[in-house]
C-alpha cells in the first residue's frame, strides 16, 4: 500500500521543496519507488526537478500536471479521474514527479465551499476526496511505495484537504523564533482539520471519490539552514534548535495526541 507522506508548514522560507526532493531521491535510491507531488502553485519543485526543461513540459505536455489530473471532478466534466503520465527523473529510475501548476489555485474556492456545504450542494460532494482518488489511481499506475507531497506555506482549504489525506506528516523548521511561533500555531489549526476529517469521513462516504479513511500521523520535525561549527551547530543556532524541540514537545504533540513516528536524526532511516 502506498504511503502518503505531506510536507508542511505555513511559515515560508523553511526547505520544504528541498527535503521533499531531498527525502525522495534517498527512498528512491534506496529501492522504493517514489512519487513527488508538486502541491504549491509556485512549483519550486517541479523548477527543481526539470531545470531547463521547465518551460517545453508544459508546452509539450499540457495534461500532466496536478491541476489537469483533478480537473475532471474540479470542473464538473462527465468523465472519470485517470492517472497522468508523470515525469521519470533520468538519474533515477525509481523517482516520479507530478508536476505542479500556477493556476491550482483557481479550485481553492470550490474546494472551500465544499468543505463547508456538503450536505446542501450534492454536486460538491466529489470535489473533497477527488485529489486523494487522483493519488491512488497514479501510485497504483506506478507501483509507487511512496507518494511525497510538497505543501504551499499557507492554511488554505487545498492544504487541509491535502494535509487530511496523507497518512504522515512531517513539519520543515528554521532555527528562529518564527518556527516556534508556526509550531505553536499549528498546534491549535491541526487539531481542526482533523475534527473536519473526522465529519468528512462521513459526510462523503458516498460519494464518487470517498474521503480517506485514516488519521494523519506526525512523523516529526526538520530543522535546516543553520551554521556548522566544529561538527555542531554553532551556539545560536543551538539555542532555536531547542526552541523548535520544546515547542513541539510541550505544544504539537499534546494538542494531536500522538507521539512522533520517528526522531529527528533518523527520519531518513524511518521504517513507515
């Protein structure tokens, strides 16, 4: 069965893209076979991953994208979700990328109205568990072992529909106060989208494309982009490292109730 594992944190400028592709590459490398999901209308890392093929994918290639894959349940077409062809990474046969798309955006409204107003507008019902169904027809395409999804720093409705249906969650940090703020923000958002979840589960059971079934576990927290010195981070990075630590013990974990699934330093050799 395929792993959704989803990226997030609504403070900018924290590496997101960068472990996801990061993160990726080392599973892939490592035998499974992974498909990254470029989530973020910015598409930072479908630009990472296509470099100076970024312009001609589109061009040549107008239907593989996240927004095209959706967009049958997003734009009320009679046809079915299928999966896209995705982008096999050249330099490793075991690495997919589902490019992302600037005008994803442009279903944030519907999906929001969706979330609110299920039980009145029948013809809403769908759009919820349509991308986690979009996710499972590609994986199931691919035999992927992983699916890593690359959030946009925001609280949108895209990100909670997103969010809800991973199975992990994994939160990128910076060593500075504004990460200890994000953890304990997000220490009073995550409990509310799960809350949501939990009516979702319900309310589109019966629909084309079922919301998923399972809870989001935290799987822990990265801290990036601080100094080295002498093996160790230098004395004022140290000092927001275990800010960011406190927080999330004091804070994240009591208001979801679970413990991390893996440690910090060991996230890459985590067994999911």
């Amino acid at each position: 069965m395929t792993k959704k594992i989803c990226l997030f944190n609504h403070k900018g400028g924290v590496s997101k893209t960068t472990t996801s592709y990061n993160l990726a590459w080392k599973l892939a490398r490592n035998g499974k076979k992974v498909i990254m999901v470029d989530a973020d209308p910015q598409c930072n890392l479908t630009g990472l991953v296509l470099g100076d093929e970024f312009d001609n994918f589109y061009i040549s290639r107008p239907n593989d994208n996240l927004k095209a894959g959706i967009a049958p349940a997003f734009e009320a077409t009679p046809i079915p979700l299928t999966p896209i062809e995705c982008y096999q990474l050249p330099e490793n046969e075991n690495l997919y990328l589902v490019a992302g798309h600037i005008a994803l955006s442009e279903y944030e409204v519907p999906l929001s109205i969706a979330h609110q107003l299920s039980n009145t507008i029948p013809t809403l019902k769908n759009l919820p568990g349509a991308m986690n169904s979009f996710f499972e027809l590609v994986a199931a395409k691919y035999n992927a072992d992983y699916l890593i999804i690359d959030m946009n720093p925001s609280l949108s409705s895209i990100n909670q529909n997103l969010f809800c249906l991973s199975d992990y969650f994994m939160v990128p940090t910076s060593p500075d106060y504004f990460s200890v703020m994000a953890i304990n923000s997000l220490s009073g958002v995550l409990p509310k989208w799960e809350k949501w979840a939990k009516m979702a589960r319900v309310a589109f059971s019966d629909s084309s494309y079922p919301f998923p079934i399972t809870s989001t576990k935290f799987l822990g927290t990265i801290v990036q982009n601080f100094t080295i010195r002498n093996g160790e981070p230098s004395e004022a990075f140290q000092k927001w490292i275990d800010e960011v630590a406190t927080a999330v013990n004091t804070s994240l974990i009591p208001a979801i109730g679970r413990k991390p699934n893996c440690r910090l330093s060991g996230v890459f050799e985590a067994h999911f």
